[in-house]
C-alpha cells in the first residue's frame, strides 16, 4: 500500500473546486438564459394582445407638421435679429 503525503492529498482535494466553480458558472448562465427567454415571451404576449393605436397614428409625433416650425420664442426673437442688420 503507497502512503501519500498530505500535499498529494491537499492536490487531489483541490482539484475538483474548478470543476465545481464550473458547473456554478454553468448553472447560473442557464438560469439567466431561461430568464431571457421568459422576458421575451412576456414581452410579444404583450406586444400581442396590446390594441392597435387609433388611427394607425405613433402617439409620439402624433400632431407634428412636417416643414418649417414656428419659433418657440414668437415672432418678436426674429424682429430684434432684423433690426440690427
């Protein structure tokens, strides 16, 4: 029977936290991936069963008029600009 020394033992020991750092790493990475995948089902149930817009109009620009916009400050910003030319 061949004695091992306590290093050897401690070698053999340690050896098998790597592997075990592994499937952590490897079991936390498909927990995230399920998560993903359940995000993504939640979101195109959702996107389905929202209602259309009314109209067909992007409520975020809805009212804007393509072409020049009038001035935010009025028609006088523009008077005082003219004057000193």
């Amino acid at each position: 029977m061949v004695s091992r020394s306590r290093a050897a033992v401690w070698r053999i020991v340690q050896k098998s936290r790597p592997t075990q750092n592994k499937r952590a790493r490897e079991r936390a990475r498909q927990e995230k991936q399920q998560q993903k995948t359940a995000r993504r089902l939640e979101a195109r149930d959702r996107k389905a069963t929202r209602p259309a817009a009314a109209g067909g109009e992007d409520p975020d620009i809805a009212g804007i008029v393509p072409g020049p916009q009038p001035s935010p400050w009025g028609e006088e910003a523009f008077d005082d600009v003219n004057e000193d030319e």
